[in-house]
C-alpha cells in the first residue's frame, strides 16, 4: 500500500482506535435491537503513513451489516 498524499511505503497497518484511560469505547455505533435500544460500538482500525502522518484508511474488521447510528452524541444518545 502506498500512502496517496506523499508516496511513501512506510505504512503503520491494523492502529486499534482507543481511549487513553480505557474508559468506554470509541467507534463506529448502532443499534443492537436489544432491551431498551442498547447500544454497540465496533472497533475501528486504521493505516497510518509514518512519513507524512496522514491516517490512510480506517475500517472494521466485524460484518457491516448492522443498523447504523447516524447521529452524534454521547454513548447512549439515539
């Protein structure tokens, strides 16, 4: 993979997304059509280009086919 911005090869793959203090997730949320419309979050990986710092593709490792949630907020926020 090559990074489109720069060229370089130098391609740092699969950067899990996190917090620093572990505390609650961060990704990609829908709707798990669970009790009382939980939440869940999948885990975003991304490729990052060491030379120019520039994130070069984030994706997901799960299915895609779930009920996505468009709207910004808070953890639970629908």
């Amino acid at each position: 993979m090559k990074c489109p911005f720069c060229g370089s090869e130098r391609i740092a793959k699969e950067i899990a997304w996190g917090k620093t203090a572990e505390t609650g997730n961060v990704g990609l949320k829908y709707k798990t059509g669970g009790f009382l419309g939980a939440v869940g979050v999948v885990q975003v990986y991304s490729d990052l280009c060491l030379d120019c710092r520039t994130i070069v593709r984030s994706y997901i490792k799960e299915d895609a086919e779930k009920e996505w949630i468009h709207k910004p907020g808070s953890f639970g926020t629908r």
